[in-house]
C-alpha cells in the first residue's frame, strides 16, 4: 500500500477513517530504562504519518485531539499506537507535527546524498545509516576515512546543495520534489562494526542548532576563561594543571594537619581510647593518613568529612569486634549508609550535622 504522506511529503492535515483498532502495548525507553505502555494500534484507511523503518523513526501527530506515540508498519498497513480505543468507521482529522517530519527529510535526503558522493568519490559503500535525534551516522565499508576525505567530501556535497538540484521520489508510479537540506556538516568517523566506518553528520536545521548550541558555550567559555575561542584549549590546560597542582598541595597540608592532629592527641590523656575529629575539607586520604599515623590499635578512630549543613563522609576504625558493633548505629545517627570490614566501616552521611550525636553515642559504648 502506498501511504498518503508518500504521495505528497508536504501535507501536513488529513481526512480519513480508522480502519480497525485493538489493544496493544508499545515498549519505550525512558531514562535509558525500557517501559512498557498499554494502549490501542489504529489502522486507518489512509494516513499521512510515516511509520518508522531502514534506520529513520517514525512520524509524530495527532489522531483528533489524541497524541500518536509510535507508527509501525506491518505488511501493507501502517499502525498507529495511542493511548485510547476508536471506534471503527469512525471519520478522524490527522495532523502531522511538520517541524518532526521536516527534520527527518532533511535528515534523509543529506544521508542519500553523502552516500552518493561518498560511493562516487572513494568507492565506499553505505551498509547502513541511524537517524538519531541529534546527530546521525552512516555506517561505510571502509577500513578509514581521512580528514582531508572528510574535507572533500563534505565540500562536494554542499556544492551538489548549492547547484539546487530536485530530489525526486519515486513510489512506483509517483512522485515528488521535497526540498534538500540547506547545508550538511560531517562531524567526524569513529570505527564501527569490523572493517566498516561510522560517518557522523548533521543536516539542514540541525546545523544552526549545533551552531547556536556550540556558539553559547563559547560565549561561557570565554568569559571563564578570559580568553578568546583561538586560546580555550592553551587556557584550558593552564587552568587545569593548575588545578592539579592545587590539589597535590591541598593534599600535602592535609597529611600535615592529620600527622599534627594525631601528635595532639597523642599528647594528651593517654587513657583516652577515642579519637573524635572533624575536617570539612577532609577526603578518604584525610582519614587514611589520620589512620597512618594513629599506630595504636586500641584506639577508636572516628573522622567526618563535609560541610556541617549538608551531606559529607564518616570514617570509624578499631577493634573489628568494637567496629562492627557500633558501625551500622553511627551510620544510623547520620542518615547514612555504610559497610566495610577488619575494624573499619566508612561510608556517606546525609546529616553531617548529627556528627556530635554519633560522638556521643560512640563515648557511651566505649569510654562506658
């Protein structure tokens, strides 16, 4: 069966009548978790929404005031899945979403287009192609592809777009002149399947969209950065291995003031079995150096990490019988969760500010 929306690609609203109708379910993924829908697939005599299919998804609209979620093809009909029942010879008003469709012909005519040019430049031959939702890509039987391919290609192909020639589509006797993409941008090749390329492109609309997109986040780096677009990656890698440079001091301190904390300690009532310490701007380092330098494994080890008003870490260490014993209630305390083993339970505190609470607790079961 030949579809209406294959007759004509720019009719956008459409008379018919629903053909059948029967209760289904559609599997979505949302979130990247699959899910599944309950509802309705409707057959109507004719439609103007393209079902999905060779790598492009299908179209979007409306069914009278009801959403079309997914359009399939199944023999010669084409199935419409909505979230409610029609009745059979029911006269329906379908409206096609035009900005979805017009994308997916943009999409389209540049995918047949860089896989002509592609053929007849380099001989590589397209095995397949993905209409993604931002950024699609042709699969290509080549072992590479290389920058000044890419360059070449990409050049043919917008001059064929500049020339202005009609893109005729054939449906057995019919036909129609859509309107090619405005320009085509080749992103870049990874490897794909063995012995094929994937070729990554965006067509038409969705190149001011990247370019919009890619021009905003210029702007911000610029500003971050205080530097024009020429120097972001020189900026960036100064920025960044200043960062890291940063880090191994705060580090270096760090293990300082714990080696520093630990001397205090040891400096102080030796019959004192618990070491209570908190640090806001402590890490897992912090604490194993505080450990390190404890060398007593009579001592009870307690260090919490973060900010007072919100979430942090906690770290207890001793005896394993002491440990395992009390972990899970300092956990508790701190709406928290933990685990660990061989006298040490660590883990991540909802409410660093019980932190004196679970002092507390601690004084009571081993100072007792």
């Amino acid at each position: 069966m030949v579809f209406k929306c294959q007759e004509d690609s720019f009719l956008t609203e459409f008379d018919t009548k629903v053909k059948a109708c029967f209760p289904s379910i559609h599997e979505t993924v949302e979130n990247g978790k699959k899910k599944k829908c309950k509802g309705f697939k409707v057959i109507l005599e004719d439609t103007i929404l393209f079902p999905e299919g060779g790598g492009q998804p299908s179209d979007t609209g409306k069914i009278d005031d009801i959403v079309v979620q997914h359009i399939t093809r199944e023999g010669l009909e084409a199935l419409h899945f909505v979230d409610r029942e029609l009745d059979i010879g029911k006269k329906v008003h379908v409206k096609l979403d035009w900005n979805h469709r017009f994308d997916n012909m943009q999409q389209h005519s540049g995918q047949h287009l860089i896989t002509a040019m592609a053929d007849n430049m380099f001989g590589f031959k397209t095995t397949s192609w993905w209409l993604g939702c931002k950024v699609s890509h042709i699969e290509l039987d080549t072992l590479e592809i290389s920058k000044d391919q890419m360059k070449s290609l990409e050049v043919a192909v917008n001059q064929k777009i500049r020339e202005a020639r009609s893109v005729t589509v054939k449906v057995y006797n019919s036909s129609t002149d859509p309107e090619l993409s405005k320009m085509v941008k080749l992103l870049k090749a990874e490897k794909g399947k063995k012995d094929k390329i994937n070729l990554f492109f965006i067509v038409g609309e969705r190149v001011l969209n990247y370019l919009d997109h890619y021009y905003e986040a210029e702007k911000a780096l610029t500003s971050v950065l205080n530097g024009p677009l020429e120097k972001h990656a020189q900026l960036a890698e100064k920025s960044v291995s200043s960062l890291k440079l940063s880090q191994k001091i705060i580090t270096t301190l760090l293990r300082d003031i714990a080696a520093l904390e630990v001397k205090h300690f040891k400096s102080q009532d030796p019959e004192n079995l618990l070491f209570i310490l908190h640090r806001k701007e402590g890490d897992i380092d912090f604490m194993n150096s505080i450990i390190r330098e404890m060398e007593n494994e009579n001592v009870t080890i307690f260090i919490t990490c973060g900010d007072e008003t919100g979430t942090g870490s906690f770290l207890l260490y001793g005896k394993e019988d002491v440990i395992s014993q009390l972990g899970h209630g300092v956990a508790n305390i701190l709406d928290g969760k933990g685990g660990g083993k061989k006298g040490r339970f660590q883990g991540k505190a909802n409410k660093i500010s019980n932190r004196m609470q679970a002092a507390e607790f601690l004084q009571e079961n081993i100072l007792k």
